[in-house]
C-alpha cells in the first residue's frame, strides 16, 4: 500500500512527464512512435512508471534523470 507521500511523487512524476511533453510540442502518438512508450496510460494515472520507461523518456527529452527527479523533490519540500 503506498503512503501519501509516494502517491504525491507518483502524480508529481506523471505531472512533470506531461509537463516535458507539452513545452516539446509532441503529442502522445508522438512520443510513442519514437520510443514505444505509450504514455497515455501513465499520464492517466492507470499504469506505475517503470524505471526504465522513465529512463527512456528523459532520454528522448534530453532531461538527465537527476535533474528529473531533483525538480520534483524541489516540489515535494
């Protein structure tokens, strides 16, 4: 069972991948057609990010995944 706090983390995640993929101008097809992740699922809240997924996607958005995930520790203090 996840805590409130892992839950906030979860959607602070889905939020700063939809976030990269609006100011990218790509469109969900889009980010699926370079990296086959569908993202849809995971922006709608009904499938958990896998690590590797998370590292595809910052990889095609040219974000390190320190700098990923500092940003939403930032958010979390």
């Amino acid at each position: 069972m996840l805590t409130d706090k892992e839950h906030i983390i979860i959607s602070r995640i889905v939020q700063r991948i939809k976030e990269l993929r609006d100011k990218n101008n790509k469109s969900q097809r889009e980010v699926y057609y370079n990296t086959n992740v569908s993202i849809g699922r995971i922006e709608q809240g009904n499938e958990n990010i896998k690590i590797t997924t998370l590292m595809t996607l910052c990889k095609y958005f040219n974000v390190s995944i320190s700098d990923f995930l500092k940003d939403i520790e930032q958010d979390l203090d």
